[in-house]
C-alpha cells in the first residue's frame, strides 16, 4: 500500500528572511514553493535546458502517489515573477527513517537547475539551515556532470557514484547501426528478426502486467525485491504519452520488456527486464534497437541509456556496445561522508544475501514493503 501523502509544510517563509553568518544578519535569498501547486514549476522545468523527466510535475506527482513523498522547490525568485533558478527535492520520511531531501528518489539524476557557483553557495547556506533546525537530517543531490556550470561543491561530500550512458542521435539509423557491436548486438538484432520475434507497446493494463511479471523475474535473478506495481502504474497515469512500454514475444509468450519515458529531445531507457531462458534470442538488444528508430523519427536527439553501478561491468559493457558514451555521475551529499557510504553498501550486500533467500511472490510483497522508506 503507497505512503499516504502529507500537506506541504511551509519551512521557510516564501518573502527573503535573515540568517545569522558569524554574527552578522546576511539576507537569505531562497525560499520554498510547492512545484505541483505553483504553475511557474512546469513552464520553468519546459524552458530549463538542462532539465530531465526527473523534474517535471508528471514525475513529482509518481512519487507522491506511490510513496508520499513530500515535492519541494527552492527557489531565489520572488513570488509572482518568473523563476530564473530552481532546485526540486522530495522530502522523505517515514516511521523507518527520519526526515531527509532527496533530489530525487528513484530518479538517474536531477540536475540543480541553478546558473553558477554563487547560487549553489546560496542554496547550500539555507539547506544547511533547515538541517541545523532539524527539518531533515540529510540531504542528496544527483547533478549531471557533463556540461554542469558548477565547480565549487566543496561544502557536500561525493556520495554514490555511478556511470551515465548517452547515445548522440545525430547520425542517420544506417551509421547508428554500423556503430553497434557487430557479435553482440547488431548480430542478435538480426536473430530476433529471424527468429519472428513480435513487437508490442503502448501503456495498457495488460501491457503493464507483462511488463512486471518479466521484472519480477530479472530482480530474482539480482536477489532484489521488484520496486511495486503502484509505481509502475502511477508513472503511465502521471506521465501520459511521455511514458511507454515496449514487450517483445516469442511464438506469443513474453521474453523481454522495457520501459522508456521522453521529455524534450531525450528517450529515457529507465527500467528493462526479460526471461532469462531466452536471452540468446536478442529480445532486449531488439527493443533498444526498435526505441532508437522511434526516438529518431520523434525528432530525438539523445537517448539516455541510465545510470549503472561503477562495478557491473556487463550492463557497462552493454550500454558500450550500442555505441553510448559514459561519463562520471557523482551523487553529493550533506553531511554523510564515505564512512556512512560504506555501512550503506555494507548494509545492502547484507540484504541482497537475505532476499536471494526468498521466495519470489514474498520479494514481490517485501518490496512494497521497503521502496518507500529507500528513497
């Protein structure tokens, strides 16, 4: 059962107040709004060019339905004027966890939508604030390295890092597939052709039981419990044609599924799952590669192959082969250092020993258990 939803607290008053800086007032320039309330939120995020799907009202209100969480903005603009900056977090708390800012749970990354190092100083002093006065305990951010315009993060400490692929859309789809890997990827693409595999998508309620049996077979194989088919659900509800699912059958049995969302110019391949008894016939290789087409033809000019662990070098090793670039996606965090890192991690091994133990319907039931208290 999702987290039932709490009503915005105002934390900080919306009109500029004072802080105290080693005794001296300084004025404090940002404040909070609501972004699913305040309509300046989405007509920002739609002009931003360094927005993702991840800030946009559509993805806030996913996470609110199914987990609760709490959608907050900051914002140095003044009430009634257009923003020209903004940082959006959830807050997260439960009986399980105190209270905390995430930008943003189950999200890649959400870039601070903010336009220098000054700013991101600014945002820092009023964070801190609220941490200090016990309105969350800690605070993460997820920026996007790659053209980022800030330097000084001195004052957060590198959390969890991870490796981000993109794919450039720019060359027409013959170049694209020369780039492809011949053995493992333009050869299985050609097997699922040969084999008759048959291609499906849309955002149905069949569609989406398919698409979740099939993910609840790949987090067994991973020891993980599957995130719950709420969330799946409230993101098609939320996000609309900007959300789609794509299934790929063999003689009419389900073998391999993804998820993809689009916002602007960017395909998001967010969520991808398949029976691991037929992975010789090509049936993810051949969706990415039907998602690719698509994204094309929509006028896409990136596809956003997701973040990976730094570790799982075969999902690094497949996102490679379809010709996608990686760069550094380095978590920020406030004030966890590396010590807390590494009993999270810690931590998570542990789980993933008990989970393998289980069976898969009680993992199914374990993760509506556990994702709202993840973040």
């Amino acid at each position: 059962m999702a987290a039932v939803a709490q009503p915005l607290r105002p934390f900080f008053p919306a009109t500029p107040n004072t802080v105290l800086t080693k005794g001296a007032p300084v004025p404090e320039l940002f404040h909070a709004i609501d972004p699913l309330k305040d309509p300046r939120w989405e007509e920002f995020v739609q002009r931003h060019p360094r927005s993702s799907i991840f800030h946009t009202t559509a993805w806030l209100s996913a996470l609110q339905r199914s987990y609760g969480y709490e959608p907050l903005a900051f914002t140095s603009s003044p009430d009634g004027t257009p923003l020209r900056n903004g940082v959006v977090f959830s807050r997260v708390s439960s009986w399980l966890v105190r209270p905390r800012l995430v930008g943003l749970p189950f999200s890649d990354h959400a870039d601070p939508l903010l336009n220098n190092d000054s700013e991101l100083a600014d945002l820092f002093a009023f964070l801190e604030r609220g941490q200090a006065e016990g309105k969350w305990r800690k605070i993460e951010l997820r920026p996007m390295q790659p053209g980022s315009p800030f330097v000084d993060w001195a004052k957060f400490r590198d959390g969890r890092k991870y490796l981000l692929h993109t794919l450039d859309l720019q060359p027409n789809l013959e170049q694209l597939f020369r780039a492809l890997h011949k053995d493992s990827i333009q050869r299985k693409i050609r097997r699922a052709a040969r084999e008759g595999l048959s291609y499906e998508e849309g955002r149905s309620e069949s569609l989406l039981r398919t698409f979740y049996a099939l993910t609840a077979l790949t987090r067994r194989r991973q020891s993980l419990p599957p995130p719950p088919f709420a969330w799946f659900k409230n993101v098609l509800a939320c996000l609309g044609d900007r959300a789609l699912i794509r299934v790929a059958r063999k003689n009419a049995k389900p073998i391999a599924a993804i998820f993809t969302l689009r916002h602007k110019d960017t395909v998001v391949y967010k969520y991808g799952c398949s029976d691991a008894r037929f992975h010789n016939l090509g049936g993810v290789p051949f969706l990415l590669w039907k998602t690719i087409e698509d994204a094309k033809r929509l006028g896409a000019t990136t596809v956003d192959f997701g973040r990976s662990d730094s570790d799982n070098d075969g999902l690094i090793t497949f996102k490679e082969r379809f010709g996608a670039r990686s760069s550094f996606l380095i978590y920020k965090t406030y004030p966890q250092g590396r010590v807390g890192l590494h009993s999270e991690l810690w931590q998570e091994r542990a789980a993933k020993r008990v989970f393998a133990l289980l069976p898969q319907k009680v993992l199914v039931l374990v993760g509506g258990l556990v994702y709202p208290h993840i973040g």
